[in-house]
C-alpha cells in the first residue's frame, strides 16, 4: 500500500479514537519506522511527546465509555479529529511524498473514521440489544492495533 493509503487509513484511526494515531505516529517516529527527521514534524521523535500522546490515547479510551461523553460528530471532537488526521497523515508521508498530500489523506480519512466509526458503532449496539460497552472495547481494539499495523 502506498503513503497515502496508509495516510488514509491512518486518519480513518483517528476518526474512531482521536488520539490513538498520534500516539502511534509519535512512537513510531521515535523508533525509526517513520521519518519526520528535518521537517516541522520533527517533534515527533521527542520522548515527552510520545508519552503525552500515550497518556492522551490513555485518558481517550476511559474516557469514551462514559455516558457523558460527548459524540464524536460534536463539532469540537469532529474538529479535533480532523486536526488529529491532518497531522498522522503529513507525518506518514513527510519525507515521501511531501506534508501536503498526506495531510490531505490524513483529513479525508478522519472524517470517513468519524462518521463510519459512528455509524459502525450504532449498528452494532443495536444489533447486540443495546449493549455499548462490548462494541466501545472492540472499536478500541480495531483503532490499535490498526495504527500499529499501520505506522509499522
């Protein structure tokens, strides 16, 4: 699969969790499996930004379960996770084919991630009779190990 692609998929990640593929990115930058070396994206590799992303991913994850959580479609969080995929997608594809087309990729697959996972999500909690949280861990699960089969 090419840059985009993966700048695409990557976004769709951050659609369904917002902070996991920064977490991703950001460890996978700092162990070598992508390079953002000599770019704006450079901070990245930093060790305190990979743990803040973690401890970000971390908070997301509790923090999706509980019943006052807003939608993901809410403009802040939509608006976060386009941010969010703008970013993974330009890091992906910093010294490929250029911050541009894979911040766009990154972009375009947020908003597929947000409104797809949402959708994914609702039909599944009803057609297993209400029940949010097993379908809540098994997105957690596909949003994982996806952006680490992805940045890898």
């Amino acid at each position: 699969m090419g840059v985009y692609g993966l700048s695409l998929l990557i976004g769709v990640v951050v659609g369904m969790r917002s902070m996991t593929g920064p977490a991703a990115v950001s460890w996978a930058a700092r162990m070598g499996w992508i390079d953002v070396d000599n770019t704006v994206l450079a901070f990245l590799e930093a060790p305190v930004t990979a743990w803040i992303f973690t401890v970000a991913a971390l908070g997301e994850l509790i923090a999706d379960k509980l019943p006052k959580t807003p939608s993901r479609k809410a403009p802040m969080g939509f608006i976060a996770r386009i941010v969010s995929g703008g970013l993974c997608g330009a890091a992906l594809a910093a010294n490929t084919v250029g911050i541009t087309g894979g911040m766009l990729a990154g972009i375009v697959g947020a908003v597929i991630g947000t409104l797809g996972g949402y959708e994914f999500r609702r039909r599944l909690v009803a057609a297993t009779g209400g029940k949010d949280l097993p379908i809540a861990l098994l997105e957690d699960c596909i949003a994982v190990v996806g952006a680490f089969l992805i940045v890898k």
